[in-house]
C-alpha cells in the first residue's frame, strides 16, 4: 500500500450510538468496577475496603441499586423523600435496609458541611434568622455557608434541622478509594460507563491485557492520600483551605515517584491559593513540602520578596548544586543570573530577542503557525506543522509493538488508552534490549521507512494514548528520516523511551527543510512567551545535534495581499439543517475592488417565513436556481490565495465551510472579521452591527441583508481597517 493510500481513512473512528440501556445499568457498571478492583486490586485494599466489596454483594439487589444511585449522584447527603426511581418502587423500606446495615444513616455534626451544601439558600437562611437577629437576607448562598461556618456551631445549627428527613451515604471514602483504583483519580459516580454504553466514550481497542496501576499498596494508598486532597482543593472554601494547611506538616513523605508528584502538584496549588488570598509566609511553607522546580522557585521568589536575599541565593545555590530536574536546573540557572549576577534579563526574553523575525501580513494573524509554513514555503522549503506530534508519532510507531501488541503492553483499565509502562516510567528498562535494537535500526532509512509504513498501515485508526492519526502522519515523519542524522533522533527518542511523561510536551511549532537539512523552529508572535518546557526541550535538541531555533512573526500589512468579502443569507441561524439561498463576495487587491461573485441558491429545503421578510428571499426565487455543488468550483476558483472576510466571520465562514464539508471537500482559508476589528481599530461606538456602521462612515447600503450589497458594504470597512493599520494605529 502507497503513503498515500493510507491518508484517504479518518482519523477517528466513529462511535455507533447504541440502542436504550438496561433497566438496571448502573447496577451493572458498578459491579463491573468492584469486579476489576477485587481482581487487579487485591493486594492494595485494607480491610475496611475488602469488607464493604463483601458486604455489598451481602446486599439484595434492590437496595444495592438505590446505593449505586447515591454514589453516582452529587454530594453525600440526600432528601430521602426525594429518591423516586420508578424501577425501585417505593425506596422508603430499601432505605431502611441500607441504614440498618449501615450504608445510609442521619446526618451528625461532622456531615455539617456536607448538609451545608445539600441546604437550598432558603432553608439555610430560615434557620439561621432566630439565631442571628438582623442578618442579611441578601447574601448567596456561598456567603451564607461561610456565615454559618464561622459563627454557627455545628452542634447549635444540626439542633434545629429536621434531620429525619435526610440521610447521609456512609462508605464514601471506601467506594472513592475503589473507584480511585479504577480510574486512577478522584471522582464521583460511573458516568464514563454510561456514555460509553451509550457510544458516546470509545475505550482501548486492545486485548484485554491490564496490570494494576500500583503495585504496592503503600504506594496505592500514598497516591490516594494526595489525590483525595487535590480533589478537595478544587472547591475548597476558605475554613476547608485552612484545614488543608493545619495538617500540611503531617503529610506522609512520598516513597514513590507516583506519589511525590501529586504531593508536589498538592504543595503548589495549596500554596497559590495562599498567596492569592494574602497569605505569603504560609504559602513558602507549603511550597517547601514540594521538591518540584515550581515549587522551589516560588520559594525563592518569596524570600526575594521579602527581601530574605541571603536564604533566596542559598536556596538557588541547591538548586544549582544538586537539582532535582533539568527544569528546576534551568529555572535556578536563569533566576541566580539575574538576581544575583545583575543580568538583566531572562533566558526565555534572551531568546526571544535573539530570534530571527519575518514580516507576514497582519491578516493572518489568527493562525501564526499556518502563516509561517506559507511564508517558508514561498522561498521554496519544505515546512511541516510538526509541535508535539511528530516526536510522539515516530515513538509511537517504532514501538508500537512493544506499547500495544506484545504480551506484555499493558494499560490500567478499559478506559485507559496510554500504556502501562509509560505511565509507571518503566517502559525503558522493561524493553531495554529491543528499544536499543529498534533505535540501532534508525542507521538504515529506507528500511526503516518501509517498517513505519507497514505497521501505519496495518494499525491506522486504533485509539491509542501516544499520538493522534491523520492523513498526512508519515508526510513529516519521513522527511525527518531522510534529512536527518540518526544519531540525533536517536537521543530524543531514547528521552522519550526513559521519560515519556515529562518529555512529552514542548516541541517546536515547525519542522523546516532547507538546504542545510533539518531545523525545528518555535513560533512567536507578539507578546507571545516562550515556556519553560519550551526552552528545555529546544536546549535538548540542540544538545542532541539538531538545530532548532525560535522565529518571531511581526504582522504587517501587505497590500497586495488579496481579500475576499463575503455575506451569506441563509434559511436560518447556525446548525447542520439550515443552508444557503445566496452568496454575495468582493475581491480586493491594493485597496481597490477588483472582481465580484454573487448568486442565489436553491437551499434544499423551505424559507422560514421570517427570513423572508428579513432577506426578499422567496422559495420562488431560489426554485431555479443551482445547489451548492454546482457553484463550489467557481467560488473556490475565486477564493484562491486569499483571505476570507466577513462581518462576524465565523458566521459566513461556518455556513461555506459546512456546505463544503456535504461534498467531502475541504475549506480552509485564513479569516478576517470586520465586526472584530472595527471594535479594535475604532472603538467608541454604540453598535457594531454592519448597519450601525455603514451609517456612521457614509457607507451605502442600499439592500440590506441581501449578500452582494452587504459584502461590498463590508468591504468598504475592510478598506477603513487597512487604512489604520497601514498607519501603524
């Protein structure tokens, strides 16, 4: 099969939708996940959680379903009244069932803030006008639980609620334990079997072939304690965060990578939050449980701060000295050279300033990657959209076997797409042999394309975590194979191999051949930062031989450059049943109008009555006239090489584009609006409508909401907004 035979399949396979679920589908997906646990899990459950799998199968099936529904519904406290599920029947003797055995039970002092959340704003507020004479009605109900948290006790406000009516799901720590094991994050419910049954959530197309996420329950556990707290910062208020910092100093020291990562991730979003709400000296003791460069140059910035410059340079000495990461090395190289060596400026801004720059018009601003491999191309090199792909597509598929089809690839569970090895970091020294035979095999090219291009072809499609197909996957791929030297691709790949999590990210925007072979290029546009992961991985692949450099992009205007407004009028607002009946389009060059286009369309369904009246557009005028295949040539033919503008672009745009797409052809051209621009290059006005605007610079508009008469009218702005940017304005 040729490269391009294989380009013509979709990158996606689509998902069926699948007929009604069972009565009792939830039931089920909770019994698939308790059943994946015990069996991949077994070494990493205590006992409580071994005993709640026990005793819910101990459960009848009526009242292990009304559970199933508590899990999979938001919050722990419910209405009992409220819990009408028609294939249960009457759930006041299940509910009884499940509290006697101590499943549900009434709600205490320590389920305050739970009731909190479960209570509308009114029944919070009833409750506390007695207690709290001349209390404000107006407060929200965040403002309402803060209020009762901090000058309502528990005890006093749980008194005087009814808590009869209410039930409490006990067991949530077990069941979030077990569904932690499952998906490997915190969550709530089971939705994700659901859409998948539905059709709506693709799951690994692989052999069922699973090795469990931890294989030490120290570290499960470990990976849980963090994680659990990481959910609870998400949405914590302020007594929640304070709770979180009240036990800080007793979070355990992580014994594994997997662990010390979410403690480190923990550290820096806890200590964020503290410095958001004023709070800098608590925030540095956070930052100091976590060992990752984030967490260590927050520190240093905060003793900056509070001119603690001695104990700053000693903790940059650390990090210089003995670095935890490439990244915490790069971050204290460039930190101590400013703060302590009166450099300037950073070695990111260096960058920056050093880069090379190209002058591409401003229009196409909105797509600077796509404007750069235009303007490479037209001085005749080959240029590639390359970013992250590229790197992960030639891992991906030079070890394809080794990540997905031999015995031992692995994934955690169903719904899991990235292999084991790679998530666990053992990749590498589980395949050391072949990853170093596979890497061997990079010195023979043309054999090496021939064995890329067998296994495209023969696994084209299947999901899978590394990378994403698309047509064009082995056009990049192969002109770095045959323009590069081995030996450097071989050090990135091997980077890959021994660290995927962290190598996965930051690769250059472009991939450039030129006459000195291959140079990946990151691109800037104004005001545009370049990241730190960004700069290592450029320091990495200059360091592994290859030249790769930032280009920087000044918008300009270019006034030969060919624009062509468009107006459609259409049966109706956006949506796949709605069509056009006419197409109106002005071509400008050199701020003149150059060409038009304009005709009606027979839109293959009935004028609402409204567009009607709004356009003079009758089904009459449009029963004669040619469908959209008819004129898709035509108008292609006179898109060519230019930019597409409209008033409220994405609107015309979407409508052409979507008449395209019915053909199984694509439209892609760069965009332009006028209604956006006008807002910024003449602010002031009242309205931006095209009428509005039209009217205030003596624009005619003679038929409005008709196509040609309003495309003209907005070129008429275009040519305004060219004038101001021809100013420098």
């Amino acid at each position: 099969m040729s490269t391009e035979s294989i380009y013509d399949q979709t990158h996606w396979v689509p998902v069926k939708r699948r007929g009604p679920l069972p009565t009792y589908y939830y039931h089920e997906h909770f019994l698939e996940m308790l059943d994946f646990v015990a069996s991949h899990y077994a070494h990493a459950l205590l006992d409580s959680h071994a005993r709640v799998i026990e005793e819910f199968h101990a459960l009848p099936k009526p009242e292990q379903c009304l559970y199933v529904r508590l899990v999979n519904r938001k919050g722990r406290v419910f209405a009992s009244n409220r819990l009408r599920y028609p294939e249960l029947g009457d759930t006041r003797s299940l509910i009884g069932v499940l509290a006697e055995r101590g499943w549900v039970g009434a709600p205490g002092e320590r389920h305050y803030l739970d009731v909190l959340g479960h209570l509308t704003k009114a029944e919070i507020s009833n409750l506390l006008m007695p207690m709290f004479t001349g209390m404000s009605r107006s407060m929200k109900k965040d403002e309402l639980i803060q209020f009762s948290l901090e000058h309502c006790a528990a005890k006093d406000f749980m008194a005087r609620l009814q808590v009869n009516r209410l039930l409490v799901q006990r067991h949530v720590d077990e069941i979030r334990y077990l569904l932690f094991l499952y998906f490997g994050r915190v969550q709530d419910g089971l939705s994700q079997f659901t859409m998948r049954d539905l059709g709506l959530v693709r799951t690994n197309g692989f052999k069922e072939n699973y090795e469990p996420r931890y294989s030490d329950r120290v570290e499960a556990l470990q990976n849980y304690f963090f994680c659990a707290r990481l959910h609870r910062l998400g949405s914590a208020n302020p007594p929640e965060i304070a709770e979180l910092v009240a036990e800080s100093p007793e979070w355990p020291d992580p014994d594994f990578p997997t662990s010390a990562g979410v403690r480190d991730e923990l550290a820096y979003k806890l200590g964020r939050r503290l410095e958001r709400s004023g709070d800098p000296a608590q925030a540095q003791t956070v930052y100091a449980i976590g060992e990752s460069a984030k967490c260590s140059e927050r520190v240093i910035r905060l003793l900056l701060a509070a001119d603690r410059h001695d104990d700053a340079e000693r903790q940059l000495l650390r990090c210089l000295d003995a670095p935890r990461s490439e990244d915490e090395a790069l971050m204290a190289e460039d930190l101590y050279a400013r703060k302590f060596r009166k450099k300037r400026t950073s070695a990111r801004t260096d960058e920056l300033r050093a880069a090379e720059t190209i002058e591409i018009d401003e229009a196409n601003s909105g797509s600077p990657e796509r404007a750069a491999i235009e303007y490479f191309e037209r001085k005749g090199l080959k240029a590639f959209r390359t970013e992250n792909l590229l790197w992960r597509t030639y891992f991906g598929l030079l070890f394809w076997d080794e990540l997905f089809a031999d015995e031992n690839a692995t994934l955690h569970s169903p719904f899991e797409f990235l292999p084991a090895a790679l998530v666990d970091g053992s990749f590498y020294e589980k395949n050391r042999e072949q990853v170093e035979w596979r890497l061997a095999g990079l010195d023979d090219p043309e054999r090496l394309k021939k064995d890329l291009l067998k296994t495209s072809t023969t696994n084209y499609g299947k999901a899978n975590g590394v990378f994403r197909w698309r047509r064009s996957i082995l056009d990049a791929l192969f002109a770095l194979i045959d323009q590069a030297q081995s030996e450097p691709t071989r050090q990135m790949l091997r980077r890959l191999s021994t660290d995927y999590k962290d190598a996965r990210y930051g690769y250059p925007d472009l991939m450039i051949i030129d006459h000195d072979g291959v140079r990946f290029v990151e691109i800037k546009a104004e005001g545009d930062q370049l990241r730190r992961n960004q700069l290592l991985r450029q320091q990495q692949l200059r360091e592994a031989g290859f030249r790769a450099d930032i280009v920087r992009i000044r918008w300009v205007l270019d006034p030969g450059q060919a624009y062509v407004v468009v107006d459609v009028e259409t049966t109706g607002g956006r949506g796949d049943q709605h069509r056009v009946t006419e197409i109106g389009a002005v071509k400008v060059r050199n701020g003149q109008v150059v060409d038009r286009f304009q005709t009606l369309l027979n839109p293959q369904r009935t004028i609402p009555t409204g567009i009607t009246r709004l356009t003079g557009i009758t089904e009459a005028m449009v029963a004669d006239a040619p469908i959209f295949a008819d004129v898709a040539d035509d108008l292609e033919a006179f898109m060519r090489d230019a930019i597409f503008v409209a008033h409220n672009v994405d609107f015309d745009y979407g409508f052409i584009s979507r008449e395209f797409k019915r053909l199984g052809r694509p439209f892609r051209y760069p965009k332009l609006c006028t209604c956006s621009s006008m807002r910024k290059l003449y602010p002031g006005h009242r309205s931006y409508s095209l009428a509005a605007l039209c009217d205030n610079y003596e624009i005619e508009l003679r038929q409005h909401h008709r196509a040609l008469c309003d495309a003209e009218a907005a070129a008429e702005l275009l040519l305004l907004i060219n004038a101001k940017r021809a100013a420098g304005s």
